[in-house]
C-alpha cells in the first residue's frame, strides 16, 4: 500500500482537528478549567494525536476498501 502526500496531508489534518477538540472538551468535562488544564490538556492531545493519525493513516484505506468493494 502506497501513501501519498495527499493521504499523509489528510490524516495529519483531520487528527489535529478532531483530537484538538474532543480532547479540550473530555479534558474540561473531567478537570475543569484550573491551573493545571492547559498541561493536562496538551499532554491527552499529543497521545491522542500520534494514535488517530496513525490509525487514520493506515485503517482508512483497509475500511474504504472494505466498504467499496
């Protein structure tokens, strides 16, 4: 399986975006906004990132091809 740009692009892109606010929001549910948010926030966001990315990257096209073929 070949990765272009293009993909790479995408899932970079859509993993900021979703994991940026589920990330603040479960973060404010359980935490609330204190001295500590922004540390604790940043630190679930940049573990949850690397995962979606990655499993955006290399399970969408198992699932699309999956789905349509």
């Amino acid at each position: 399986m070949k990765i272009g740009k293009n993909e790479i692009l995408f899932a970079t892109v859509l993993a900021l975006i979703i994991t940026s606010y589920v990330s603040f929001i479960t973060t404010w549910v359980n935490i609330g906004f204190g001295k500590q948010f922004l540390f604790i926030w940043l630190r679930g966001w940049s573990i949850a990132f690397v995962l979606v990315a990655f499993s955006i990257l290399f399970l969408a096209p198992i699932v699309r091809k999956k789905i349509y073929s």
